[in-house]
C-alpha cells in the first residue's frame, strides 16, 4: 500500500537534503538562563553634584562596579593628628595671650590706683655706704683672762687685805645669813695654825695669812687665806695640806675647835690657798652625822672662793678698760661676786 511519496517520515532516505524553503535559521547556544535584552554600556558610576575626584572616604576597589565608599582609615588618622596639633597651639598660644592681658591690665590697675590717679612718688634716695660714714671697728684684742692677774704676784697688785677681801659683816651665804665676828692679819703663817699645816705652808713661801670668822645658829666657821708668790705654790700647799688654821673667836665670843673634832676644808685658787675649820660655839664636838657645821662650812669656803674671783675680775676689767690718764685702778668693791662656784 502506497500512502504517498514512500515509507514513514523520518526514515533514511526520505528526507530531502535542504528543505524546501531554505536553511534554519541560527539559533543561539543552549544556556540555563533564559536569554536577556543586550546591556546598554557601562558608565562610571556617577558622583553627587559638586562632588570632585575621590576623597579619602571613597577609595574604589578595581573590578567591582557600582561599589560604595570605603574609609581610608591611615590618612583619617593622619588628618586627626595634624588637627590636634593645630587645636593645642591655638590653645597655648591664646593662654599667652591671656595671660599678657591679665597682667596688662592688673599693671595699668596699680599704676592707676589712689586718689586722682596721681603718679606713685619716687624712692627716697638713700646715701651709699661710700659717702664717707665710718665703718664700724672691732678690737683684735682677746679680752684677759682674770685668773691670770690672781696666778703671780706680778700681775696681782691691787690692795690686798681683810677689809679689801672680807668686806661684808653679815654676808648672806645661799640664803643663810652670817655674822662676822672676828678678822686678822699675820705675816707669820705658820703663828696662826694647828697641827702640821703651819710647816706646810712656811715651806711653800706662805707671805700672809688672813683669818675672818662668822657665826650662824651657834656654829662658827674661821676661814684662813694663806698668800703665796704664784699659783703653783698655793697648788702644793693645798695638797699637801694637813692639820688646820686656828680658829678665831670674836672679843666676847668663846674659843671653839681648840683640841675637838671639827669640820675642815681646803682648797686653791689662783696663788691663794684657804682653809676652814667649823665647829659649835660651845665647844662641843662635831659627831660624824652633823649637817650644821658641815654645811657652814661650805657656805663660807664658796664666799671666800667668789670674793678672790672678784678680785680676779676687778683686775681683768681695769685692764682691759684703762683710765684716759692710763693708771688703770685694780681696787675690788665690796660687792660681792656670784659669777663661780669653788672647786672642792
């Protein structure tokens, strides 16, 4: 059976090489994607009005168009330094300016200040101390000393006696008032004492001896000082010392320490030596616990001991302030001197 021009569509042989009203059309490769109207032409992206070339916000990447704006952190860090540094000179520079202007205007204050504005008066001119005064002067001389015009003979040359040595009659010893009683005078030293000091003293050159004696609350102290040529004299006889001076009873008074227990000192300075000896107006012995008789004693023995300072003292100011005519007068007062305590 024939059903038109031979076998089935599409088997070999049928087809005819080139259809009859021409080649296909092309098509376009298979793609996934259904296919898209062609692009228009890429622009660059485009900036706001008035905008320039890129600024340090807006760094492009290559290759990714329409991109936004990146930072550029680096110089944002730079420009902050650079304005910090500008804000804190503009800060010191506008303090300076301040404080010139503070202190300006406290300036124009102070001279603007009292009444009617009236100009401050000028400083008083004082001399120069070129203007001829007279510069002070100061002695080159050390000042004597007073031991050295009680240590010789040749130095030691004012008066010398009981009333120039023992002047009060009722001296107050540390508060405690005494009576003098009795004073004398011996060149012969050795004629006024008891046991071995009479020895002692002659053979150390003794020149004087000069005896008070003073009453308090019936005890008696008798004081003797023994005159030598120099200090080292009246050192040995005190040291040597034994024995003592024989007490002195006023004219009314009875003898005391004659052959008893009493209380006795001895002692130096300069080149004179003085003795005491102290006991009871009624003879009777000095016990070993006795307080009263020690202690008059004492009294006396530092009277003696402040009066030959004084002495010492009267001497070292004649000298070192001497009378206009140039005899310089070395006579002690009467006034007792306090200024040293004698050394047992």
């Amino acid at each position: 059976m024939s059903f038109g021009q031979g076998g089935p569509h599409g088997a070999p042989g049928d087809q005819p090489s080139t259809p009859p009203w021409g080649p296909p059309p092309p098509q376009a490769p298979h793609t996934s994607q259904p296919p898209q109207a062609p692009h228009a032409p890429q622009l660059p992206p485009q900036l706001p009005p008035g905008a320039g070339p890129a600024g340090p916000w807006q760094q492009q990447i290559p290759g990714i168009p329409g991109q936004g704006a990146t930072p550029d952190w680096g110089r944002l860090a730079a420009d902050a330094e650079a304005r910090g540094r500008r804000r804190k000179w503009l800060l010191i520079g506008g303090g300076v300016l301040a404080t010139g202007a503070v202190a300006a205007i406290v300036a124009t204050a102070v001279m603007t200040s009292g009444k009617g504005d009236k100009p401050l008066p000028a400083a008083e001119k004082l001399p120069s101390a070129s203007a001829g005064a007279p510069e002070p002067s100061f002695s080159q001389v050390a000042p004597p000393n007073p031991r050295e015009f009680i240590s010789s003979e040749e130095k030691d040359k004012a008066p010398l006696s009981t009333k120039t040595l023992f002047p009060h009659s009722k001296p107050v010893l540390d508060k405690r008032t005494y009576k003098r009683v009795a004073t004398d005078t011996t060149d012969d030293c050795a004629s006024a004492t008891q046991g071995g000091l009479g020895q002692v003293l002659a053979d150390n050159g003794c020149k004087k001896l000069m005896r008070s004696t003073y009453e308090r609350d019936g005890v008696a102290v008798t004081v003797g000082v023994a005159v030598f040529a120099d200090k080292a004299a009246a050192d040995k006889a005190k040291a040597q010392a034994t024995g003592n001076v024989t007490a002195l009873s006023g004219d009314d008074g009875p003898a005391f320490c004659r052959a008893t227990a009493c209380r006795l000192t001895a002692n130096a300075e300069g080149r004179y030596a003085y003795f005491t000896v102290a006991g009871y107006t009624n003879g009777n012995a000095v016990p070993a616990d006795d307080t009263k008789a020690l202690q008059a004693g004492r009294d006396v023995a530092g009277y003696t001991f402040r009066r030959i300072m004084y002495r010492a003292n009267a001497q070292a100011t004649a000298a070192a302030s001497p009378k206009p005519s140039g005899k310089a007068s070395a006579k002690p007062s009467a006034k007792p001197s306090t200024s040293a305590s004698p050394k047992d």
